[in-house]
C-alpha cells in the first residue's frame, strides 16, 4: 500500500468498475479462461495499454 500511495509511485491501483466490466465482454474466454485474468486483460483494455504475462497469456491492445 505504501507503493501506491507514494507521490513517486510506479504502482497505480485501478478500481473495477461498470466500464471494465462492460469490456469484459470483449475478451475471449476461450483465449483467457481464467476470470481474474479476464479482469486484468479487460483492464488493459479500457485503459489502451499492452498486457504480456507470464501467467501464460499475452493481451495486446
């Protein structure tokens, strides 16, 4: 929590909202079946950033 909350900080915390749920449908389940991953890729998504993870899936925007 201290990373976040620190003027300098590199973490941003991005609350789950009505509009990353609404974009959550534009994520293919059969690509990302993991919800919580959804979420992170849905995520990056609304934002237009890239997402690659070691978790085993790469989202780019």
């Amino acid at each position: 929590m201290r990373e976040v909350e620190s003027d300098d900080a590199l973490l941003v915390e991005i609350p789950f909202d009505r509009n990353i749920a609404l974009t959550l449908r534009q994520v293919d389940r059969s690509q990302i079946p993991d919800l919580p991953d959804r979420i992170i890729a849905a995520t990056a998504l609304y934002l237009n950033v890239a997402v690659i993870s070691r978790a085993g899936f790469n989202y780019l925007v």
